[in-house]
C-alpha cells in the first residue's frame, strides 16, 4: 500500500492531529532557527551571541516574541489601515501552508493508525507549493504599498520584480525533476529516489534551486527587499509589534519551507544516507523523521553561512544574475537533459550518449571561452589612451591685472628697503 493510500484513509481527527504537528513544528523550528543563526554568526565574528535567557541562551527568541508583543502597536496616518493589517497575515499564512504536501516521514503507526506524516498529497503537489509561494508575496508588496510610506514601497517593488524573477527560474529548475521522476507528486518524487539522489543525478539543477531559494526567500546576499542601508528596513519598516513578529515568523517558517522542499526533491527526502536505510526501520518508522529534520538544518546552516560571508549584491547585479545567467542556464539544461532522457527510453546505445554528452560540455566550453573574451574586447575598447590636455592661453579675470601690479609694487618696496638696510 503506497503512502497516498494510506493518507487518504485518515479519519477527520487524526488529519486535525497531523495540521497540529506541523503548526507546532514550523513554530519550534522558528524558534530554534532565530536562535541558531544568531549564535552561528557570533561564532563567525568571534563573538558569544545569545547566552543569558536559558540554558546556552535557548530561551532567547521566545523572550523575544514576548517583548515584542508587548510593544506598542502603531498604524501610520497616512497608511491603508485595512491592507496594512492584512498584509503580514497573508505572509504568516502562506508560509505554513506549503507543509501541507511536504512528507516528514514514511509509513509509521500514529494513535494505532498506519498512515504516513505528511498532511495530504496531490498529483501536482509542487505546483500547489510555487503557487502558494507566489501568494506570499502579496504580503510584502502589500505592506509596501499600504504605509503610505516611500521606502516601504520601494521595498515592496523590489520585492515583486525579485519574486518574479527568480521564481521563473525555480520553476525551471523542478522541470528535470518532473522528467526524471515523471510526476509532480511529492511523496512519488522521493520515492524515486530510493537508489540515486536527484541532488547528484541532476546537480545543475539542484545549484539553480539552491541560488533561487535565497532569492525567493529575501536573504543574504539577495535580501534587497529589506536592506537596511538603503531602505532602512524595506517593506516593514512602519510596521511594529506582533504584525513586525508575524513577518520575522514568516521569513524564518519560508526559510524552513524551501529546506524541506529542497530535502523532498532533491535530497531523497526522509531517506536515509546511502549505507544507512536500515535506520529507516527504527522506532516503527518514526526515525526517518531524525533524517528529514537533519536535511532540513543542513540547508538551514547554508543560509546562515551564506548571510555570515557575502556581502550584499546590487540590485542591478541581482537581477542580470537571474535573468542572464539562471533562467538560461535552466532552459539548456532542460533541453540537454529531455534529449539524454529520449536517448535512453529508445535504448540508444551508450556510445552515442556519451558522444552527445562530449558535445554538449565541449560546446559550452567554446560558448564560455568566446563570451570571455568578448567581454575582455570590450573592456580593452572601453579603455581609452590618456591624452595630454591642450595648453590653452587662459584669459584674465576681471581685476587680476590690477592684483598683480600691486602685489609686483610690494615686492619692489620690500626689496628696496632690504637693500637699503644692508648698504647701511
């Protein structure tokens, strides 16, 4: 019996305990994620971090959510108060919503039911994630926009052409894992990873979802929506109190969500390391659980290093680097990859394959080799050869002649009296 099967003989109740678990999940993994990051980067920096409130500070983000719930609650003059308080709960929504296809684990017993942890699951499963993931983005356009503030909006728009931008090119990146698993179904996708990992089988794909999944989550080097020395605080500065906590819940829960997303259709999901599956048998099943969450954090410690080491991009730089570089480099892979797929449905023999695959890396070699040197033509043309400047007569202003006749008398009389003091 497959895990779709068996997810759809759960009873109303235990669907209720499952929605639960991933609410209380996504809210511990915030908890823990703010608290990582910044000990992370204290370690990075030389510094302790946070290491007062609990045991090794563990109780730090929790405080944090208290104090800001007790501040003061504050609505610009000048905002769209309807949207303004409408916009963070649409990002806090959309965020936990993407769980609802993800699979934590495979077949266990929950409450003497055999039924596996993942919510429900769908024949276009990763479609439903990118379109949820699209609404998100209204939250933080709409906050921009409704506080009657302009570097909110600016934010707000940053973050509306970044979405788009490097949405297309996550989408691309997903189209090999569909021809290669030949479903969109998240729980059949990792079942077609039991033997190789699509991380390794289709690795140019899995590094343009890597690079996409920190744009499409707004963070370091590619957080411009919100960065805090050219827009003060972007698209929430207005904002204040739990609506700041739900977008600050919100960025940390997107960031866990991409994670499991990556760990689902690139990294065998709840499978273990190669040489490890018979741990997947433990406690009824249930440990399975320990690798999913184990992937999840080691993609979580990439984002914290990634913010610990790199400095900002440009916005201009941004948006080349998705348009010029990804979304191509996606389109040819797809192209190189369906005709490698064709090849071996037909039984084209291995020679031909490997002469193809010759082709293409030689190919993009002669492709990269001419670009370059283009671009050193243009940059030797661009350097022009430093010309002396003409010596022109320059005129002479208004009462400079006048100037320089007195002082040519002062230096007369000062001359003068020198010499007279010396014959004397």
């Amino acid at each position: 019996m497959t895990t779709t099967t068996l997810i759809g003989e759960d009873p109303g109740w235990l669907i209720l305990v499952k929605g639960l678990f991933i609410f209380v999940f996504c809210v511990v993994c915030t908890l823990m994620a703010v608290w990582g990051e910044r000990r992370i980067v204290a370690r990075m920096q030389m510094r302790l971090g946070p290491n007062r409130v609990g045991k090794f500070g563990l109780l730090q983000s929790l405080a944090d959510g208290v104090k800001l719930a007790l501040k003061e609650d504050l609505i610009p003059a000048a905002a769209d108060k309807i949207v303004f308080i409408i916009a963070p709960i649409i990002s806090a929504t959309t965020c936990f919503m993407a769980f609802a296809v993800i699979p934590f684990t495979g077949k266990v017993t929950l409450f003497g039911h055999k039924t596996a942890m993942q919510l429900t699951d769908l024949p276009v499963s990763v479609l439903y994630i990118l379109a949820i993931a699209s609404i998100g983005v209204y939250g933080i356009v709409l906050a921009g926009w409704s506080s009657g503030s302009t570097y909110p909006l600016l934010g707000g728009l940053r973050s509306s052409a970044q979405v788009i931008s490097y949405e297309v090119a996550m989408g691309l990146s997903l189209v090999a894992v569909f021809i290669y698993s030949g479903s969109m179904s998240t729980s059949e996708i990792v079942a077609a990873q039991h033997q190789w990992w699509f991380a390794v089988v289709l690795f140019p794909s899995f590094v343009i979802y890597v690079i996409s999944m920190v744009g499409e989550t707004n963070r370091a080097p590619f957080d411009l929506a919100e960065a805090e020395g050219e827009l003060v605080g972007g698209f929430h500065t207005e904002y204040s109190s739990l609506k700041f906590a739900l977008f600050f819940l919100a960025e940390y829960v997107n960031i866990v969500a991409v994670s499991a997303l990556a760990t689902t259709l690139f990294m065998g999901g709840y499978h273990a390391l190669p040489g490890l599956t018979f741990t997947e048998s433990w406690l009824g099943g249930w440990f399975t659980l320990f690798w999913f969450v184990g992937k999840v954090v080691a993609f979580f410690f990439l984002f914290v290093w990634l913010r610990g080491t790199l400095p900002r991009l440009r916005y201009d730089q941004f948006m080349k680097f998705g348009w010029k570089v990804l979304i191509p480099t996606s389109l040819i892979w797809i192209l190189v990859l369906a005709t490698l797929r064709v090849m071996s449905q037909r039984a084209v023999s291995r020679l031909v394959v490997f002469g193809f695959s010759i082709g293409v890396v030689l190919l993009v070699v002669l492709v990269t080799t001419l670009y370059d040197r283009s671009v050193v033509k243009a940059k030797a043309a661009a350097t022009l050869p430093e010309v002396p400047a003409p010596n022109f007569p320059v005129p002479a202003l208004p009462g400079q002649n006048a100037l320089q006749g007195i002082a040519l008398e002062i230096t007369e009389t000062a001359d003068a009296i020198e010499l007279e003091n010396h014959n004397g």
